[in-house]
C-alpha cells in the first residue's frame, strides 16, 4: 500500500505545483485576477463604476504590464475582484485571486498560508478620532466605544498595548473600513481604531474631513505588501524584481507621493502622509520581513 499512497502524494504535489505556476497561467489566459479593497485609505479603493484606485493598485498595475511586456504579450486583461479581511486570504489560496493588492500586513501566521512580496508599506496602527473629542491618547479610551473592522486585528493590538492596561471599552466592528468609519462619523463609536494610512484616506474622502484628526499613540507597527501564492518562487521573483527596480530608480517614491501627498481622487483631498523612517529604510534595503521584526526589542 505504500507505494500508490507515494505515487497519489506525488501526484498531489505535482497539481499543487501546477496551480501556482501564476506566470503560465497569465500567459495561458492572457488574463491577471488582481484582489483590490473598496475602502483601503489610500492604497486601496472604489471611485465607483467597477474602478479602483490607490497606491498598491497603481504599483500593481504597473508591475502587472512590465511583467505583460516581459512574457511578450500584446495584451493582458486585468480583472478587479473586490475582497475583504476575512476572504483575502482564501480566495488567493484557491486560485481566485492571482495578486492581492489591497492593505495586508505580512506576518509569521499569514507566510504559512500564503506569500507576500517586497514590503511597499509601513503603517503604524492608531485611531481616528472626532476632532473636538478632546481624545488624544489611549487613557482617554476609558468608558468609551471603539469601532474596528471585522477581520483585522487592531483592537487585539490595543487590548495589548501596556497603556491600555485597566481601560473599559466597549468594542463595536464594522464589516469593512467604510462601515468602520461611518460608525464614527455618525456619533456611534468615539474612536475607530486602524492603520494610520486607512484612518487618513477615509478622513481625506468624508464629507468634512476637518471634524475628523488621527490622534494618540502607535499601537503596533506593521509591514504591508502585496499577497499571492504560496511556493510560487517564479512569480514572487517577477514581482520583487519590479518593485526593487522601482525602488532604485526612484519610480517608487514618486508613486508614493503621487497618493500619499498630492490631491487623490474622486475629492482630490490631500491625504499628507509624509513617507516614514521605516519605509525609507524598506526602500534603502528591500526585504519582505514579517511583522514580528518591527518588534521593539
């Protein structure tokens, strides 16, 4: 009985293997799956009409036609299929989704289910806050509501932090970062508790996006990138190279301050996220290192 149960695991890792040859299957098709977010602050989101827009959607586009040119193909479609926290992950493992470009953080879990490109962002996860609340630190959390997004892990990251010892919240989730940050916006939440850069692009695109301010301190620090397969070693290599030319040729922080600090569509509002140290330092030595080695030691 040994040997069929070899030749059957044989067989199953050759499928595997076939399934996540992503390059022969773009060039089989002519077509690329491309995962986006509706409401990722500036990285990713709708502007309505099926389109999408943000800076992991531009890179991603980009990358997407050099690698169209480097497999010699006159055309290659890009299919924009919206995802959430909680599907992401499995609609790339399933073959759905060739390239996630949305807002998800590479950690030590997440590599065992899926692979993750160069870091392209660094995001410090904190709160988004009514600007005249008078909130402007985690202490001030106490007996208030806290809004977060349903499969992510922002709140973990505030029960957490050693400043948040004692606090009694009440935690409220939104199914994605809009609903998250209508529940703010609406009087329901006091604070809604995300990534830096997603609490600044849903205030830049509000209605008044002066009631609004990001307040209080870091909770957690946090490498973003792009997600696709995992044991797809010809495709991660097609990506990285992109992104790490883009990188040294300076194409990457023109990109960067193209959506981060220049007026973005559809309210041509000015997100201003000056570009941080740990990003500098992904671009000066690119590397795809989890969340856990931002750790303070």
């Amino acid at each position: 009985m040994k040997k069929p149960l070899l030749v059957l695991a044989a067989a199953l890792l050759a499928a595997g293997a076939a399934q996540a040859d992503t390059l022969k299957k773009i060039k089989e098709t002519g077509k690329v799956v491309m995962g986006v977010r509706d409401s990722s602050g500036v990285l990713s989101y709708t502007v309505g009409g099926g389109k999408y827009a943000g800076f992991h959607v531009n890179l991603c586009e980009t990358i997407i036609n050099n690698i169209r040119r480097d497999l010699k193909l006159e055309t290659l479609s890009v299919e924009y299929i919206p995802v959430t926290s909680q599907n992401r992950i499995p609609l790339v493992q399933n073959g759905t989704v060739d390239i996630e470009c949305g807002s998800t953080t590479n950690n030590q879990a997440r590599q065992q289910q899926v692979a993750f490109a160069l870091t392209t962002f660094v995001t410090e996860v904190r709160m988004a806050v009514n600007a005249k609340s008078g909130i402007d630190s985690i202490a001030k959390l106490n007996g208030k509501t806290v809004v977060t997004t349903t499969g992510t892990t922002s709140v973990q990251h505030l029960r957490k932090h050693e400043r948040a010892a004692g606090l009694d919240f009440k935690e409220v989730f939104g199914k994605d970062h809009a609903d998250s940050f209508l529940i703010l916006e609406s009087g329901r939440a006091d604070a809604f508790v995300m990534d830096d850069y997603i609490l600044a692009g849903n205030i830049a695109n509000s209605k008044n996006p002066a009631d609004f301010k990001v307040a209080g301190e870091a909770l957690s620090v946090e490498p973003i990138a792009i997600m696709f397969r995992k044991d797809d070693p010809a495709f991660k290599k097609a990506v990285d190279d992109q992104i790490r030319a883009m990188m040294k040729s300076g194409d990457f922080e023109k990109m960067y301050k193209k959506w981060f600090q220049s007026p973005i569509p559809p309210r041509n509002t000015n997100p201003n996220v000056p570009m941080g140290a740990a990003l500098k330092a992904a671009i000066a030595n690119p590397n795809d290192n989890p969340m856990e080695s931002y750790a303070k030691k």
